[in-house]
C-alpha cells in the first residue's frame, strides 16, 4: 500500500507523536509499504536535514504558530492537493485529532480525493477553553475519518465521550505505540558497566531516572520532595541514591528550586533533551525509571524503560495503567504521596528492581513489540478501506436512483 501519515507534528520537534510516526514509518517501508510523511516545513528550527529511509513531504503555511509548532493555510492545502493527485495514495493515517494539520488534510483526503482515513488519538481532550465550542468543531470536523485508534484504554474511553454520538458506526480501536524490542534491549553486564561509569553511577548506589518535558502535568519538579519523602520512609540516606533527570520546559526553574531545598541537587545529573538513540545507554545505567506525570496517555518512555528492562514507579490517572501491570512490572499510585511511598518499597526492597525489571521486559516484548503492534494497525487500515468502499458504493447507488427518478 501507498500510506499517507500526516501531522503538525514531526521532526525536528521531538516528542512521542513525532518518534511513532517515524518508527511506524520504518516498520512499514520494512514490511514493503510506501510510507510518505506530510507534515509542515518547521522553518524556526531550520536548518535541518531529512535523511529518512522513507519521503517527507514539508509544506509552507502562511499561518504559523511556533509556540504551537502549527502551520496551515489555503496555498499548503492545495499543494497537499497535487501530491495526492500525483501519487494516488491508498490510505491516510493521521495523527493527533487535535492537530489543525491532520484534521485539514483528513478532510481533503476522504471529503476530494476519496482516500480512506484512519486517525489515531495520541492524548487527553482534558478542559480547554471554550471547551464546549472546540468538542462541537472537532465532532463536526472529524465526521469523514472512517476509523479511530486510540493509544490506550483511557484515551480510548475519552474519544468516545468527546465525539459522543457524532461517532455513529465508526470504531475506536485500541492499539498501543509500538517499541523496538530488538534495539531497546536490556543491557549485557559490561554494557551497564560502562554506562555507569560515564555518568559516574557508583555499584552500590541506585540509579533514578526521569525523562521527558518538565511541565505542570508531567509533575518532573516534584521529583525532589517524592524522593526525599521516599528515603525517609526507608530510612535511607542519600548518599545511596543518583537521580538522573533528562528534559526541558517550563517547569525547570522550580525543579532546580526543589532540587535545593531538598538538599538533592548535590545527587542529581541533569540534562538537556538529547537524540532519542542516546537514551539507550542512560536506560541501561539506571535501575529504577520514575514517571509522576498525569493524564498520560501511552507514554513512548515507559515503552523504552519496559523493554530495556526497568521497573517503573508511576501515577495510574494515565494510559501507564496499561503498560505496567501494578505489582509485578512495576508500581502504580494514586496520588503523590503513594508514589513516594512505592517508591520506598522499591529502594528497600532492591531485589525487586531485577525480578520486576525482567517481568516488564517480557512484557514489552509479548504486548508492545513492533511485530505484533503493525499486525493491529494494519487491521484497521483494512476495515477502514472496507468501510469507505462501503459508503462510497452506496453513495453512487443512491446518485443511481437519484438520476433515474428524475
């Protein structure tokens, strides 16, 4: 098949969205697709190279919002328009059904070229402003996709209670992101070895991790008190810990605060976003991968600590309720002050960190697996197909006995 994946979102931004989409892109160049990804030209982080195994098709809106990473305008469509024209895709597979992009070229796909839509729901509708406005435009925009996928069970249950109604006959699938369970892998007892010692992790000390954007909802600048509280608990000191915090955002300033007042600041490493291929190795010198952040929808972090081998203390108001099996995987909590108090279990309790390490990786390899995910996916794209060539027939039937009554 010829595939379209579309979105506002994809490299050089970095994030989930963007790292699924190219690793679905991969995936399906390797099982002999066609990919192409359209998305806008990103012009304030240029410059920049593509030097993608699949084509990336970039056009230039005259709206462009940074802050928002959104570009779109009349012009880019009707240059969308032409590719599809020239190209003849067989299905468009969209994702974020917040994203300006891949509702416009949704549209234009299904509503003027008659391809078939798949849109996969990457997060949270949450409350936004004029929530009841965007819910009313999002359920009359999205009404040509011919199927959903959601990314998890909760996001799943949210789209349903966002298009309402509106959703008629269509379904909402659950597929989880996939993971490449060959290259995000345990380490080999040298491989640990050296990648400890390259952030100067000592044998007895055990290693806390936490990766991704430092915002309100991922709560990474309440790490500080979560893990003191922790260590009072188990009556540890903090001489026996390294904390490793990897990102960036507006919550920085008072993580390094509470980094301070904790007294942490002396134990912790922090770094900036870095290559996704670099994480492999912080993966790997790390025991314990901590993620406090709510409303997380399917978390490509988790995915990379599960198949790399790590136990994992999180929050449950989240699509981590699917990936990690409460217990046994990893731990899940309902509020702050029982992420610190699982967290305490784990830090005392330092034979669990293994058992359940190699439990989340089985996992990851049984559930999440790129081979097993794509099989789903492409599930979808078929009843999609079957679907649209079902109304589309019915579409020239009726045209039929319009033309003959008359």
């Amino acid at each position: 098949m010829r595939i379209a994946i579309a979105s506002d979102w994809f490299y050089p931004k970095i994030g989930g969205i963007e790292a699924h989409m190219d690793e679905l892109a991969r995936q399906l160049l390797d099982a002999g697709h066609e990919p192409h990804i359209i998305t806008h030209d990103y012009r304030h982080l240029a410059p920049y190279s593509d030097g993608f195994p699949y084509q990336v098709h970039r056009f230039r809106g005259s709206v462009y919002l940074k802050d928002y990473h959104i570009s779109l305008s009349p012009g880019q469509l009707l240059e969308i328009n032409g590719l599809y024209k020239s190209l003849g895709f067989d299905i468009t597979h969209v994702h974020s059904i917040y994203s300006p992009f891949s509702i416009a070229v949704a549209n234009l796909s299904r509503g003027i070229r008659g391809v078939p839509v798949v849109a996969t729901n990457h997060s949270f509708f949450g409350e936004p402003k004029m929530g009841g406005v965007i819910r009313a435009l999002l359920r009359y925009y999205l009404r040509r996709m011919d199927a959903f996928i959601a990314v998890s069970s909760p996001v799943a249950e949210d789209t349903r209670r966002l298009l309402g109604r509106s959703l008629g006959d269509r379904i909402v699938t659950t597929i989880p992101n996939g993971i490449d369970v060959e290259y995000w892998r345990p380490a080999e007892e040298e491989e640990r070895e050296k990648a400890r010692i390259r952030l100067n992790i000592r044998d007895d000390e055990i290693a806390l991790l936490y990766v991704g954007r430092m915002t309100e909802r991922k709560q990474a600048h309440r790490l500080p008190m979560v893990i003191l509280r922790a260590l009072e608990m188990c009556k540890m000191s903090k001489n026996r810990i390294k904390v490793i915090i990897i990102g960036n955002g507006p919550m920085k300033a008072s993580l390094e605060k509470n980094l301070e007042i904790t007294g942490l600041r002396e134990r912790t490493i922090l770094m900036d976003f870095m290559p996704r291929e670099e994480l492999r190795e912080i993966y790997w010198a790390a025991d314990v991968v901590l993620m406090p952040g709510m409303l997380e929808a399917f978390p490509i972090v988790g995915l990379e600590a599960s198949a790399t081998g790590k136990l994992i203390v999180g929050r449950n108001e989240s699509g981590l309720s699917d990936l990690i099996v409460d217990g046994q995987t990893g731990f899940l909590s309902h509020s702050e002050a029982e992420l610190s108090q699982k967290l305490s279990v784990v830090l005392s309790e330092t034979e669990l960190i293994p058992k359940m390490g190699r439990e989340a990786r089985a996992r990851a390899e049984r559930e999440f697996s790129w081979e097993i995910v794509l099989k789903r996916l492409l599930e979808v794209y078929k009843i999609a197909m079957d679907r649209a060539d079902e109304l589309d027939n019915k579409y020239l039937l009726y045209r039929a006995i319009r033309r003959n009554a008359g």
